[in-house]
C-alpha cells in the first residue's frame, strides 16, 4: 500500500498531517536522549481524531502510517551529527496517542526508564484500534483540532482560563492539557503576545510510556 496516495485519495486532512510529521523539526541539543525526545516526539493525535470517522484506519494502516513517518526520518537523520558518532534510537510508544520519537545514542540508552520494550510495533499500536479518541474526552467533544482551540482564545483575547474553556464546553483544566497535547503552546503564547499577556508555560513532554516499540540505528547506517 502506497501510504501517502492511499490517505491523500480518502483523507486529504490525515495525508496533511503524515507529511507535517515527516517533515518535522528535529534536533538533538546535548547528551541527554530524554530532552531529545521532548524535542522530537510527536503524538498522532490526527490519526485517532480520524479512526473515529474512518473504519479503514485498521491496526494495518497506523502500522503503515508510522512506517512511512519513519522511513523518511530514515533518510533525513543521515543529515544530522549523531549520524557519524553513535547513531540513534528511534521509539514508537503509547500514551493516549501513538507517539513516535527519536534519540541519538548515548550511555544513557532508552531514555523511557521503566519502559516495557516489546517486540513489534503492532503491539503498541494494535490497542487502539478498540479505543474511540472521541470518548477519551467524553466532556470535549468541541475541542478536537488545535485550530479550533487557537480560534477560541483569540476570540478571548489570549485567555487559557474560563471564558476560553466555556466556549469550547471544556472544564479549565482540560483546556491546558489540549493545548499541551497538540503542541501548540508557541502558537497560543503568539496570541497572548500581541493582547499584552504573560506567556503562558506549557509541559513538552509526558511521564513514561507504558510499551515502547524500539528500533537502534548505528553510525552510519545505510538508509
């Protein structure tokens, strides 16, 4: 299955958002791999938003769908410093999304800890397929895409507090955990800028996935 004609025939949002991440920003500041994958990681939520809408999107295609973000990844990470020193550690892991993430090779090995490391992608990603994004935020139905997010807080002004959350029908908390989850506190931050408002913080990176799916790279590899 040719992934990206595939999605861009029956999903023109979804194959957007497999090239957004394959051609995402990466970078590996420091020896340190954790703050490598909070640089690197993304989480697939566009995937699990579609698989509510679509009953192609199988434990085949999210496996497919990963593979294509990866064997770019391949391709570019030959462009990178680690590539000639010590190589690279790439992840597929669960969280309330599949996540995947990449780390140069260090003495500190997997950055995930306690991580339970399996022996095929499908095992992280096969769950899943029983699971309904929608329902994991039974009370959020409105608040699904960032942009509706950034809309909203633009209409209040740079607000992340109650008047934000009321129009999308969230509850306050759950409206920072959107905004971290899909990765937009720089954008949100732009809005409160430009309404004379502090930046907000916002957490890069979550606690320890459960199973992680692991590929080492070596120095050189040939891609």
């Amino acid at each position: 299955m040719e992934i990206v004609e595939f999605t861009r025939n029956r999903c023109l949002e979804l194959a957007n958002f497999l090239r957004e991440c394959q051609e995402a920003d990466l970078r590996f500041v420091g020896d340190v791999p954790i703050l490598h994958s909070a640089d690197n990681h993304i989480h697939l939520w566009a995937l699990e938003y579609w698989a509510d809408h679509h009953k192609w999107i199988t434990t085949a295609y999210r496996v497919a769908f990963v593979e294509a973000i990866l064997a770019v990844w391949h391709k570019r990470l030959t462009g990178f410093r680690p590539y000639q020193e010590r190589g690279y550690r790439l992840y597929v892991y669960e969280d309330l999304a599949p996540t995947v993430s990449v780390v140069a090779e260090t003495d500190v090995g997997c950055p995930y800890g306690l991580a339970q490391i399996v022996p095929s992608m499908e095992t992280v990603l096969a769950p899943y397929e029983n699971q309904s994004w929608i329902e994991n935020f039974s009370n959020d139905a409105n608040a699904l895409d960032p942009a509706s997010l950034l809309r909203a807080i633009e209409r209040n002004k740079g607000s992340i507090g109650k008047p934000t959350a009321q129009t999308l029908g969230l509850q306050v908390g759950h409206l920072r955990r959107w905004i971290e989850w899909f990765e937009i506190g720089d954008e949100v931050n732009a809005i409160r800028k430009r309404f004379k408002r502090r930046p907000a913080q916002f957490r890069t990176e979550f606690a320890a996935p459960v199973n992680v799916w692991e590929q080492c790279l070596p120095a050189g590899y040939r891609p």
